[in-house]
C-alpha cells in the first residue's frame, strides 16, 4: 500500500492513508484546518476580510514584537 491514496466518484473522494506513514494528531490537524475551511466558505466573507485580518495581525505584532525581540 502507497502512503497516500485518493479515490474519488461522483458525489465524494477518499482519502486513504497508511498508518505507518502518519499519526493520528498529524490526520487530525488536516482534519481540523479542512473543517476551518468549509466553515469560512460557509460564513460567505466579503473579500476585504482578508485585507482586515492582515492589519490586526500586524498591529498584533507592532504592538508585541518586543517580547520576541530585543531592541
């Protein structure tokens, strides 16, 4: 068995994966970033969400960079 096989039909795909090959906290973090997924596109932002997030990430890092780096 490969590490990784996708099978898909009609109306779904599977994702087999090989449990030698991954761990199960591993499977449950792209589980868990593809539920993120389908709930933003299910939320329908507005496209400018994006740019306001890029601002409160940085006006998160202005504000905090200190604590990270010595000036």
């Amino acid at each position: 068995m490969t590490a990784l096989r996708i099978q898909q039909n009609e109306d779904s795909i599977q994702v087999t994966l090989d449990k030698k090959y991954f761990s199960e906290e591993e499977v449950l973090q792209v589980l868990n970033f593809l539920n993120i997924e389908i709930l933003a596109k299910k939320a329908d932002f507005q496209e400018d969400i994006e740019q306001l997030g890029e601002e409160v990430k940085q006006n998160w890092w202005i504000a905090n960079k200190h604590r990270f780096i010595a000036e």
